[in-house]
C-alpha cells in the first residue's frame, strides 16, 4: 500500500513510492477472427495515471503513460515512442 506522503516531500521520493507500489497486468489475449476484434471485452484499453495508482496495476502502455506523467510533473521533458 502506499504510504502516506508528505506535502513537502521531494518529487523524486514521490514518484518512487507511487511505481514500487504499481505491478504489471498482462494485457487481454487478443482473437484471430477479425470480425470481433473491435469488442470491447478482448481489446486492450489505455487507463488514466490516477486509474493505474487507484487499482495499483497496469499494463505496459498504462505504466509507461504513468511514468511519463510523473516526470512531466517534477520538471522534466519526457517521450513516448510507440513502435
């Protein structure tokens, strides 16, 4: 669980104990036919940050999407590259 933080702390204490709390979620499997791809149960949805540290868990897009929240908030200039 994360542990209370101070109003004063040092960002990068923050951001620290916000990702040593968070795990990795394994995405849904994704189905062959194309003619469900698009169903909502089987394809993969991007949560916001605040979703990712309320469930504590997310998957590889959510976690990256969170980091790169986290040091846009303390100052710094981050990207994403999807490949």
């Amino acid at each position: 669980m994360i542990e209370e933080i101070a109003p004063d702390a040092p960002p990068v204490r923050v951001v620290m104990l916000v990702i040593n709390d968070v795990t990795y979620q394994s995405p849904p499997e994704l189905i062959a036919e194309r003619g469900r791809s698009f169903d909502a149960s089987v394809v993969q949805t991007v949560r916001f940050p605040r979703d990712v540290i309320k469930n504590r868990s997310g998957t590889c897009i959510d976690l990256a999407i969170l980091y790169a929240a986290m040091l846009n908030a303390v100052g710094l200039q981050p990207m994403l590259v999807l490949i």
